[in-house]
C-alpha cells in the first residue's frame, strides 16, 4: 500500500510490470514496466517511491509515484526477494535470496551503501537464504529471516552488527513484527508453523501450527 492507504501496488512476475490500483475507484491507475521477475514490493513512508525486487535481473527499480515512471535502477545481490524503508525514509534495505546478503540503500542516492552477509555457526553458507525484512516500531532493530538456515537474525540497525540468531522452525520465509515491538511472527513454510519470538530475550516463546507451507505474516495495528 503507498504510504496514505489510496494505492495498492501489484507485481506481475510474468509481464515484469508493476500495476498501481486506484482503491476507491477499484481501477488500475497505472502499469510501469520494471525488470524481470518482480517478487518483492516497498513503498517509501513520504509518498514518492515504490521499489520492484526483480529477482532474474539482481536489481531494484524505482518506480516515481507521482510521474508514473520507473526512473532509477540499483544493483544488488543474486535474486534480490524483498525490500523494506525504514521508518525515517532514508534507507531501503533489501534482502538476496541466492547471494545471501543484506543490502542498504541511501534513498536520497538510490546506490548502495553498505552490505551484510550472515554466517549461522552449523549450517552451511548455500542455505543461508534471506527473505524477510522488518523493523521495530522504534526504528533500532531489524529482523532478517534467514529462509532454510532455519534462523532469524535480530540485527542492531545503528550499527549494522547482527546481535542474535533465533533457531526457529523449517524455511522461515516472511515475518511481521507487533504493534508494540515486543514479539516477531516467522512464517515456517516446511515445518508448517508460526514461530513467536521475544525480540528482547531473542528466543522463541511459542509455536503456533499452521496449515501447509505458511509464506508470509501481516499484523493488525
């Protein structure tokens, strides 16, 4: 959703656009071509941007709401899955499945500033597959799902360090985080499960059974 709720925006995979969905008039309000395979979706929290993960072409594309145009491009890692701004806007962080790396963009620049790899002690670097991105409502923590490392990284976002890595359940593919940043949901999509971490103690307090292979998790505020 673009950032005042009147917008919804859409990746086709298939057709390598993006399409912008007017909510009230239930019509599409435009379609911009971006790169092949768009997985993820990120709107910017001032209004101006939507970014496409396209996945084939290892890049983000920048998607001017108001003009309607893709107008800037950024390189990232291999099969970049998903993209999230933080709270301030000054920063896109976008995960990549394949190269196993976290990448943060300078927003003002749309190039890259700094990058993480993540290294799970007992389980081997090809299986360290990040997906997921969130951040605490404060804006000081991130959490990375880490795919079939079967782990989450709790990252400190001032510093950039990882602080913990949270064993959870099988494939952990997307998570969302609660309204008062206590506790993070990691959608186990082999294991068929919700892990419920304690973002403070880093630690898994519940596990909640699920239908088959859950993908993704969204919170009510």
């Amino acid at each position: 959703l673009s950032a005042d709720g009147r917008t919804l925006f859409a990746s086709n995979e298939r057709d390598a656009q993006v399409t912008a969905i007017d909510i009230a008039g239930r019509r599409v309000a435009f379609q911009v071509v971006v790169g092949v395979e768009p997985e993820g979706m990120a709107t910017s929290p001032d209004g101006k941007w939507v970014v496409a993960t396209s996945e084939t072409d290892n890049r983000l594309h920048w998607i001017d709401i108001a003009t309607a145009k893709m107008t800037d491009e950024t390189e990232v890692g291999i099969r970049p899955r998903h993209a999230e701004f933080t709270a301030d806007g000054r920063e896109l962080w976008a995960t990549a499945e394949i190269g196993g790396t976290l990448h943060i963009i300078d927003v003002a620049t749309r190039r890259q500033v700094a990058q993480m790899g993540f290294a799970v002690p007992g389980v081997a670097a090809e299986r360290v597959l990040p997906v997921g991105v969130r951040f605490t409502p404060d804006g000081t923590t991130a959490l990375v799902a880490l795919g079939r490392a079967n782990h989450v990284a709790i990252i400190d976002v001032a510093s950039r360090q990882v602080k913990a890595l949270v064993p959870v359940g099988a494939r952990v593919w997307h998570l969302a985080i609660s309204a008062d940043g206590r506790r993070a949901y990691a959608a186990n999509g082999l294991s068929d499960n919700l892990s419920v971490i304690d973002i403070a103690t880093a630690r898994v307090v519940a596990t909640v059974p699920l239908a088959r292979a859950p993908w993704g998790v969204a919170v009510g505020r």
